[in-house]
C-alpha cells in the first residue's frame, strides 16, 4: 500500500507536467487551427535556457528570462511561419512544424552540446514522509505550481477579456473576427501561453531526479498521448490525460518491471491512445467533429 | 492576337504551332523520362567516387518507401507518421528469412512487401477511422510501440547490438562483394548494388503509376478531396483507405529490407520517427500525389545532407566530429540546413521541387507564347 501511494503520488507529479505540455498543444490547436510538433522542443529550450541563466541570477529570475527566450521564439516560429502557411492545408503544417523541430534541436545540441546537464528544478533532492510515505520535495513543488499555473490559466480563460476572445476565436473564427477581435494577435497570443506552460512544464521535467539532456523534447513528446486520449480540443481532456499518461507510467515502472523487458512502461500510453482512438476517435473529453465516413 | 501586325515574312509559319501544343508537352515528359533512365544506367560508369554512389544507392531505395508514401500521403491524403514501423517490419521479416530461413532475395523481398503490407493493413482498421491531425498523432504511436518491440524482442532484433541483414546473393554471389565472372570483377559492390536497387525502384515506379491510372487511383483522388462526397457516389471509402494503407505499407517494407540488405547489418535504434518524417519530407517538398515528386524528394534529402558534410570542410568553426560539450559540427550543420531546407521551401514553394523545376520550363514556354 505504501509502494501503491508513493508510486501515485510520483504519478500524479508526472502526469501534472504532462498535464501542462499538453494543454499546450491543445491551446494552440484551438487557437490557431495547427498543431505544433516543435512543442517538445519549445519544452528543451525552456530548460536548457533555465540551466544556463542559474548560475548567474536568481532562479526565479532566471525563470523568468527562459519564459522570455522561449515566448520570443514561439512568436518569431508564429508569425514568420506557421502565419503564412495556414491556408497551405494541414499536411503542410505538419511538415514545417517538424522542419522547426528539427532545426531547434540541432541549435540546442550546438549550443549546449550532445551531454546530460544538471537539473533545472527550483527545489533539490530533498524528501518529507507522510504517515511512511516518502515524498519527494520536487515531487509536491510540481504537483502545487502546476495546481497554481492550472488555476491562473482557468482565471484567465474565464475572467479577462482577453481569455474571451481566446475562446471566441476558438470556437468560430469568422464570427469572432466580425466582433473585432483580432484574430491573428490571438494566434500569437495562444503560441505564447503555450510557450509559458511549455517553461514551467520544463523546469519540472528537469528536476529531481531527472536531469536536462537531449532527450528531453522526446519525453515530453510523451505529452501527445495525453493530448488525444483526453481529446485534442479539450482543455479539461489535456489535463486528465496528462494525469493517465503520468500515473501508467509510473505505475507500469513499479510494478510491471518484470514484464515484457522492464520498459513496457514506456509504450503503455501509446497502446491506451490507440485504444482510445479505436473506442473514442474524438477522446474522452474531445467534441465529436470528426466523423466516421 | 497576331492578326493586326503585319509581320515580316521570316518564313515561320504561325499558325499550325498553336495545335500541336499539347502534343509536344507529353513528348517533353516522355524525353524526360527516357533522359533519366539513360542517366540512371550511365550513372555507375562515369567515374563517380565510392561516397557519391552510395549516396545514390540510399536515394534510389528510400524512392521506394516514398513512393510508398506517396500512395497514403499524395492519392489518398492520409498523414502517416508511422512509416518507419513498417519498415522496419519489411526489414525484419526480410532477414530472418533472408538469414535464419537461408532463401534467396526473390523470396525474402516479396515476403517483405507482403508482411508489411499486412501490418499496413491490420493497422488500417484504426487508422480508417481518424482522419487528418489525429491521424497524423495517432501514427506516432506505431513507431514507439515498434521501437519497444524491436529493442524487446531479441531473437528477432538482437537486441541493442543489431543483426546481421538478409544477403542479396545473384549467381550465388553476394552483391555487397560486387559482380565476378571467370575471376575478374565485372562490376564493384557500388554499381551491382546500383542496378539491383535501381531495378526494383523501376518495379515499385511502375506499379504506383498504373495505380494511379487504374479505378482504385482514381478512388483515392477521390477519398483524399473530399471522402463524404466520395463516399456519395459510391467508392468504397474504407476499403479505398484500408488498400491504400496495405500498398503504402508494403513498398516501405521493400525499402526497409533493401536499405538493411544493402547496409549488411542494423539496429533497432535506426527506426525512429526523424526516419518516418525524413519520409514525409521527401514527398511534400518534392511534390505530393507525382511520382516524379517522390523520386525527385527522395535524391533530394539523401544528398543535402552529404553536400552539406562535404562543403563544411570548406566552411571555418566546423568540426568534423561530435563533441559533447556543443559547438558547430558538420552532421549538426547538415541536420539544421535540413530543417531549414523544408521551412524555406515550404513557404516558397509549398507545391513542391517538381513544380520549381517546371518553373524556368513554364516561364520560356509562357515568353515564347508572349512573342508570339
């Protein structure tokens, strides 16, 4: 029982960054009607730049300069690109998003080098015991920012007029653009928060006992079962898939290590997405757009 | 539009030109056709070095798989990003075949086709019913079930290690040897393995085309603009997918077990997503639903990566090597200049390299029409 607690707990911690790097992509698909392959990397641009500014400024300072750098580049990957090639179709998109995923994660392994780093995390290694459970500090800062970060995003979706028309261009374009809204700051503006979940996301992703690497655009590419198993047009979906792929995966290390190699783990979300796909096409929470032909 | 000018008498006669337009249009097709393949066949004999042929020969292989792509991504318009899986499907069932089962390449290189194409098909029933972005997301989770697959299951992958490729042995020699006869080579391990690929490419090449022509093509066309009116005046929908993701997939299982055939032994770690979306680069930067598209695609990514290896040695503040600490090398040169190569071109041209290289043909046409 207090292995199933401990291993949940880390579940839920996971699942939480999870939780953030999909509605990232969710925001931007509603947003702005694309989907960006290029997130995972947007989430290793925000650790690698966390890791570099640490040993110079605060960390929340240097927190707040790796939000800056990786908002500027989702804006300048927004406008010069992802703008122009909008009406080119959705294989078009595609391929450029990973044409920009590709380019990112050369400059990251030419800036900083093919190595593993340190952690980014804003708190060490510490842990704390609850009634025998142990649990690590990392653990509950992620679990309490990402519940903060979820609670702002909420506040700012519903109570500022800026939120509104977010939600206004997602939900129809032409009659939000017939409101006065202007369309292409809210595509920018989409990019942005994504961006902003993206460094928070990173920063967790990067703490104890994780390290920054190369890799860490794969493992957050780990975000995209999340994404359609909760529905790729649903915020609350993003978030509860998160939670899904998190606990699997934790669990599945604890306690199916023994089975199929010790990694089933790893590949455990992506049998549940295809599941999902094959029960729910549109996800648990996604609106049913897509038809069946 | 002439009529009015009373042109000088230069003996050209204007007027029969304008019939036979259509005409001279196929006939430059079909010059370039006949071009090409005599450049093909030539290719091995000009001196060219051992580096350059082998990128050649990687290029006339993965114009298999995309080919392949191009049937589920340019007829159909189905995203897959899960191509390598079945690749690497055609690439194992090739060796153990190949290696294990001792046969020879004219069994192993159907069976390929046949077993990824099976796995293309069992796979079609989800993939029927998703369409576009989740598509495209959902795809993804074939490589990583596939990675997990090969790397787990060892006595057909040999684990991290690798294993040893099907031969391709003709005359019970084995063409990664080159071609002998009566004690003298008559031709090296590149230009065998040139024609063998280059023949088998001629295949696959043939067989897209007359898809393309034949009642299933023109389903395709149908489902991918627009699969409810398709389905209105009554193409099978499903089925029209469900075939087009069995022919996709086979020819990525005959260009997975070529490419390991040729490069004698592979790993798992090889079968990876950058491979799937090398694929889908090939095929909408040179040109989606042509097969001059596809070829084109495919020489033009397996050589961008060598010309840029090849001209960083000219370049100050490049090493040559990987380094741990960062810093700009050549491969990562190569693998920037590629990203940035598909961003640049797709915003230039999103139709694709075949249609830039049509460009300068159409614009001496549209001049020459002009002056007339």
């Amino acid at each position: 029982m207090t292995l199933f607690l401990q291993l949940g707990f880390q579940g839920i911690a996971l699942g939480m960054v999870y939780a953030l790097i999909a509605l990232g992509f969710v925001i931007m698909t509603k947003g702005s009607n694309t989907f960006n392959f290029a997130h995972g990397e947007f989430v290793a641009v925000g650790a690698y730049v966390v890791l570099a500014l640490m040993p110079h400024l605060p960390y929340w300072l240097a927190f707040l300069g790796s939000i800056v750098v990786t908002v500027a580049l989702a804006l300048l990957v927004e406008a010069t690109l992802l703008r122009r090639l909008l009406d080119k179709g959705l294989t078009t998109v595609v391929l450029a998003t990973l044409g920009v995923s590709i380019m990112v994660h050369a400059l990251i392994l030419m800036v900083w080098g093919v190595g593993t780093k340190g952690s980014a995390g804003p708190v060490g290694s510490g842990t704390v015991e609850v009634g025998g459970v142990v649990l690590p500090l990392s653990g509950i800062a992620t679990i309490v920012a990402s519940v903060i970060v979820l609670a702002a995003l909420l506040v700012f979706f519903r109570r500022t007029p800026y939120g509104l028309a977010l939600r206004a261009t997602a939900s129809h374009q032409e009659a939000a653009l017939a409101q006065g809204i202007d369309i292409g700051r809210m595509f920018a503006l989409s990019w942005a928060i994504a961006a902003v979940l993206a460094v928070v996301a990173s920063i967790f992703l990067a703490s104890f006992p994780r390290v920054v690497s190369p890799s860490i655009a794969l493992v957050a590419l780990a975000a995209i079962p999340a994404v359609v198993i909760g529905g790729m047009d649903s915020l609350i979906g993003a978030v509860v898939g998160g939670l899904i792929v998190g606990l699997i995966q934790v669990l599945g290390a604890g306690y199916l290590a023994d089975y199929g190699g010790g990694k089933l783990h790893e590949v455990l979300p992506y049998v549940l997405m295809l599941l999902v796909l094959v029960v729910r096409p549109y996800g648990l929470f996604g609106s049913r757009g897509i038809e069946r032909v | 539009m002439t009529t009015t000018v009373s042109a000088p008498p230069t003996g050209s006669a204007p007027q029969p030109e304008v019939a036979p337009a259509r005409r001279r249009r196929v006939r430059a097709g079909t010059i370039g056709l006949v071009a090409w393949l005599l450049g093909m066949v030539l290719v091995p004999w000009l001196g060219i070095s051992d580096l350059w042929m082998g990128v050649g020969i990687f290029a006339i292989i993965a114009a298999v798989g995309a080919l392949g792509i191009q049937v589920i991504m340019g007829f159909t318009g189905q995203i897959s990003l899960g191509h390598s899986a079945f690749m690497a499907i055609g690439a194992y069932s090739s060796a153990w075949l190949g290696v294990e089962q001792e046969q020879p390449f004219w069994v192993w290189l159907p069976a390929a086709a046949l077993v990824a194409g099976l796995a293309g098909a069992l796979f079609a029933p989800i993939a029927v019913r998703i369409r576009g972005l989740y598509l495209a997301v959902g795809t993804i989770a074939l490589v990583f079930i596939g990675a997990y697959v090969w790397e787990t299951w060892t006595t057909v992958s040999g684990g991290a290690g690798g294993r040893l490729a099907a031969p391709v042995e003709i005359n019970g020699q084995d063409l990664l040897d080159g071609y002998w006869s009566g004690g003298t080579q008559v031709m090296t391990l590149f230009q065998a393995w040139w024609y063998f690929a280059f023949a088998v490419l001629l295949v696959v090449m043939v067989l897209t085309w007359n898809i393309r022509r034949s009642r299933l093509g023109r389903s395709m066309l149908a489902v991918r603009d627009r699969d409810l009116a398709a389905g209105v005046v009554g193409i099978p929908v499903t089925q029209t997918k469900t075939v087009a993701f069995a022919i996709s997939s086979a020819f990525a299982g005959v260009s997975g077990a070529l490419l390991t055939a040729y490069m004698g032994y592979f790993t798992p770690g090889q079968w990876s997503l950058m491979l799937s979306i090398d694929f889908i680069a090939m095929v909408v930067i040179g040109g989606l639903g042509t097969i001059t598209g596809a070829v084109l695609g495919a020489f033009f990514f397996r050589a961008v990566p060598e010309v840029v290896n090849w001209l960083s040695a000219y370049l100050p503040g490049i090493s040559q090597d990987a380094k741990v600490d960062g810093g700009v090398t050549a491969p990562l040169l190569s693998q920037f200049v590629y990203g940035l190569l598909i961003v640049v071109i797709l915003i230039f041209e999103p139709r694709g390299l075949n249609q830039l290289c049509r460009k300068p043909f159409r614009w001496i046409q549209q001049r020459r029409e002009g002056a007339r």
